[in-house]
C-alpha cells in the first residue's frame, strides 16, 4: 500500500505542476530520467531505472522493481538579432524573460514474473518558451511582449516480456497532453497573412491530447554487449483551435515520431560504455516542417499545408560512459551532437522558437544510501549555437536577415526507492 500511495501522490503532484518549457534536441528533451541526462541521453540499449520505457519500452525488464522521482531545473539563454531591415526592426531581443523552468519526472517498474514485467513512466518529452519583454516584432506593428509558451506532458505505460533471459521486447502506449500560448504577433494576424485572424495571437493557452505506440527490443548478442531498438508512433494531437490561424491544418500541432539504434558494451565489470542513435522526424509534421515561403505561394499561416516553421528530421547521436566506483558510489559522464533542426533560412519565423543548440555534455553520480534508497544528480551544458539567416526575412517584412542563438544549463535530481 505504502507504494501505491507513494505512486497516486508523486504522479498527481506531476500530473497538476504548471507545465514547464523545455528545448535540448529541438524541442525533444535529450534525455528521461536523472540517469540518463547523466549519460547525455544514452538510453536505447542502457536502462537504468524506472523511466527506461520512454527511451525504449523492453528497458522495463532490465530495472527490477523500482520507483524513481526527480525534477530538473532547466535555465536556457535564448534570444534573437536582427540586421538590414527597412522597417527599423534591426536591434538585439533577449528571449529570457522567463528564466528558470522545473520539469517533474516518475518512473516506475514491477517484475511480475521472471519473464514478464510492467511499468509506468511520467516526463516532460520537450517544448518551447520565448519571452521578449522587447518585442521583436514592434517595427511591423505589434505591441506589449511577445513570445511563445509549448509544454508537452508524456504518459507511458509500458509491458516488456523475455524470450529468453538476455532478451526482451517491450510495448507501451504514450498518452501526451500539450498545452500553447502565443503572444505579442499581431504582424501575423491579418488575411494577408493567416486564413484565421483573430486566431493566431494573444488567446491564453489551448491544449490538447493524443495517443501514441512506443515499441522496443534489448538484446545480448555477445556476453558483454547489448544491442537495443525502439521506435516511437507520430501522435496526432487533437486541434489548439484558439490558434488555427496560426498552425497548417486549422490549429494542428502533431508530435513527430522518432526511433533508434542502441549499443551497451561491459567494457569491465565495473565499466559500461554506451552509445544512441537518434532520428526525429520533425520536417513530418507540416506545422513544424513547412517553411515559412510556403505564404507566398498562397500557403497561408492556418491553412491547410500552410506555412510553419521550416525546421528539419535530425539526428543525434550519444555517447555514455557508467562507472561503479563501489558498492555505493556510481559515477556517470556522456555527450551528444545533433543536427541543426533550424535552417538559416528560416530564422525570422524562429525568432519564435530557436531551438538551434547541437552539442549536450554530461556528468552525474548515484549514491546509495544505508536505508536501500538512492540519490542521483546530474547536470547537461549545451553550448551557445547561433544560427544565422540567408534570406530569412521576406521583403514584405522588410528583408534583412535574423539570427537566433540558444544556450542550456540543466541540473536534475532523483532519488530512488528500491521495492
């Protein structure tokens, strides 16, 4: 009971947090779970805990039985230039606003039988956040602050079943809830621009929902190395019809799918090395894929195949290392690169959402305690990656070009309960 109770409060306390922004690998956060952040993400082939079924739902039956909680301080340095604009728009516009963001995380895992095991895992997958007290935008008309606020909160219940005992496959459904607010883009907002005006801007936050499939494989294939697989359902979200002006498809905003490929390698008994790779097919998803020069060519802002946000499918690629220092002492340290998402030129429109950094570095450790428990702590720097604009602002905005920079700082803490 006692762990039950435990589950209900920690996934309700989740559950009701004001949903918090996020941006690492795009807008998909780079890692689930405090163990994995301290690997850079590394998660396909390396479960560590009770969150293993967001990166690949066979990780359910590596964990044991098991429940995880945490919560990461995420704090971005995001913002945006502007030069040559003939409408006076040329300046420098910090995006910080808004500084700190605190991301819940729950995971938690339940052998049933030596083959069979359940799991449940709760986590932000990502999102967006930009908040320009200066309005970027003001030179084209707008007025006040203007920024955008996308949170995405995941829901994953996980099976996994052994084959054998080195082998497992997994499936899991993944329940999201995604909630948006745009403000301070009245240039955007008339018929010239959007096939709904008065739905583009400066509505609050809408939300809506969707299901997706996660499906996995973890596998010995030589008696010190894993291989893992996983692969993750595009999840058709309901409408955000407060901003069907804004988003192709009358307010569509779809999760992308993504899958990949995972090696852990027992180097030494007390030394895994591990390494991910990752496809995110965001250029899938027309409101995020489409490029902004589909407007001129008739593709209205809301419109069916309309304009978007002209980002591109990425890969990513992550490199971990886990070492058992002692019975108590556990020490963690990854990286990972990714390709750019945004192209140059489409840094006008992404101004709104620059979500540009490539490069995350990891460390952590895991200590546990007398009483079975354990502490774990990581920390990710992502670098400052600017992406500067080739023909990025039309004409009829005054041409010019836009560049957007963002840079991360992400310290996460858990702590685990072994059941």
């Amino acid at each position: 009971m006692q762990v039950r109770q435990r589950i209900i409060v920690i996934s309700l306390a989740i559950l009701n947090w004001p949903l918090a922004a996020s941006a690492t690998n795009g807008y998909f956060s780079h890692g689930y779970g405090v163990r994995s952040q301290a690997v850079a993400g590394v998660g396909i082939a390396l479960p560590q805990d009770g969150l293993a079924a967001a990166a690949n739902p066979a990780g359910t039956a590596f964990v044991g039985n098991r429940l995880d909680a945490g919560a990461s301080l995420f704090r971005p340095d995001r913002g945006a230039s502007i030069q040559g604009n003939a409408y006076g728009a040329d300046g420098d516009y910090s995006a910080n606003g808004t500084r700190n963001f605190f991301i819940p995380e729950l995971g938690y895992a339940r052998q049933l039988s030596p083959e069979l095991a359940v799991g449940l895992a709760i986590y932000g997958n990502g999102g967006m956040n930009t908040d320009y007290r200066r309005n970027p935008f003001a030179a084209f008309g707008a007025s006040g602050k203007a920024g955008i606020d996308l949170s995405q909160l995941f829901l994953t219940p996980s099976v996994a079943y052994r084959p054998a005992p080195q082998h497992a496959i997994g499936a899991a459904l993944t329940f999201a809830y995604q909630r948006f607010a745009a403000r301070g883009l009245s240039p955007f907002d008339n018929p010239a621009v959007s096939s709904a005006p008065g739905s583009v801007t400066d509505r609050g936050h809408d939300s809506s929902t969707g299901v997706g499939v996660k499906l996995g494989w973890i596998g010995e294939v030589l008696p010190t190395v894993k291989l893992g697989a996983s692969w993750s359902s595009r999840i058709e979200m309901g409408e955000l019809n407060r901003y069907k002006g804004l988003f192709e498809g009358g307010g569509g905003f779809d999760i992308p799918a993504s899958y990949g490929l995972g090696v852990a390698w027992q180097a030494r008994p007390d030394l895994t090395l591990a390494a991910d790779w990752q496809r995110i097919e965001y250029g899938s998803v027309k409101s995020v894929g489409n490029p902004l020069s589909v407007l001129f060519d008739g593709g209205q802002l809301g419109a069916d195949n309309g304009a978007g946000f002209g980002w591109q499918n990425i890969s990513v690629v992550k490199l971990g290392a886990v070492y058992k220092y002692d019975a108590r002492l556990t020490l963690r340290g990854g990286a990972s690169r990714a390709q750019q998402p945004v192209p140059s030129s489409q840094t006008f429109i992404n101004i709104l959402a620059p979500g540009v950094v490539r490069n995350h570095f990891s460390a952590g450790a895991s200590y546990r305690t007398d009483g079975g428990g354990e502490w774990s702590v990581a920390y990710t720097r992502a670098p400052k990656v600017t992406v500067s604009g080739e023909g990025s602002i039309p004409a009829s905005f005054g041409g010019g070009e836009a560049r957007g920079h963002l840079r991360e700082d992400i310290l996460t803490v858990g702590y685990t309960w072994t059941l």
